[in-house]
C-alpha cells in the first residue's frame, strides 16, 4: 500500500496543481508514473487525494441540446396520423396519416426499424411541413 509519506513536497505540490488544472484520479495516476515513475493503484490514488485534501473539479455538464419544436400542420386543413389497434402482418406498428392537402396515406414501421409510407395515389409526395409534422406526431403515438 501506498502511503503519502514516500512523496517529497514537491511532488505533493505537483500532484496538488495537477488537480487544480482539472486533472481526474485516472490522470494524476497516470501522471505519477511517467513523471515520478511510481506506480500507485487507482484506489491508492483516491486515497492519496483524500490525505492531501485535493477536491477534484467536476466536468461541466454538458446541457442536453434543446429541440425546437415543431410546428404541427393546421388540423384544420385535414391533418390527421392514427395507429392501428392490429398492425399489418410483417410490421412493428402501422397506422394511417391525412396530410393537410387531404391525401391518404398507410404508414408503418417495418421488423427492421424503417418507416415507410403507402399513399393512396401513386407517387404521392407530401410537402416538407407535412413530413416534419407527420414524424414529430408519429413520435408522440409511438411512446
């Protein structure tokens, strides 16, 4: 075991900047050996750190990025996403979707993961706010 008595005060002082600097355990653990060439253990290290009265810094937590949000396409116009109480066979989930221009469409979400979209008219193609609408309510049914 490891005691902090084999330190010199200056490699005590060293070890203290270390943290000061934002040094981790791992890091002044690893620090010990290449610049003293002692090898300590990790809990070694953490009691070293507690003899010496070291408070390490915590990592800035990173704030999670905030979505923004997504407007939802005017209900009005006929929007409307709803999910089957039986899926199709083959399928994780299914439902049906209105899009604001009153096209019909099957959606679903097959064993792979893939979302995929049947309209009823051939190469049917909703607008951007449409989809981005659609994927935010699917979103919303889904959990």
């Amino acid at each position: 075991m490891f005691k902090t008595s084999q330190l010199s005060e200056e490699q005590k002082q060293w070890i203290r900047q270390w943290a000061d600097e934002g040094a981790t355990m791992a890091d002044i653990q690893r620090k010990m050996d290449e610049e003293f060439h002692i090898r300590v253990t990790y809990i070694d290290t953490r009691f070293l750190i507690l003899d010496l009265g070291i408070t390490l810094k915590q990592p800035a937590k990173e704030e999670p990025a905030k979505e923004e949000p997504v407007p939802a396409a005017d209900a009005s116009a006929g929007f409307h996403v709803s999910k089957d109480e039986i899926t199709i066979p083959g399928t994780l989930f299914s439902g049906k979707v209105v899009f604001s221009d009153g096209e019909k469409a099957l959606w679903y979400v097959d064993q792979s993961g893939q979302l995929g979209l049947d309209p009823d008219t051939p190469g049917y193609r909703p607008v951007a706010a449409d989809i981005t609408a659609f994927q935010a309510e699917l979103k919303k049914i889904l959990r």
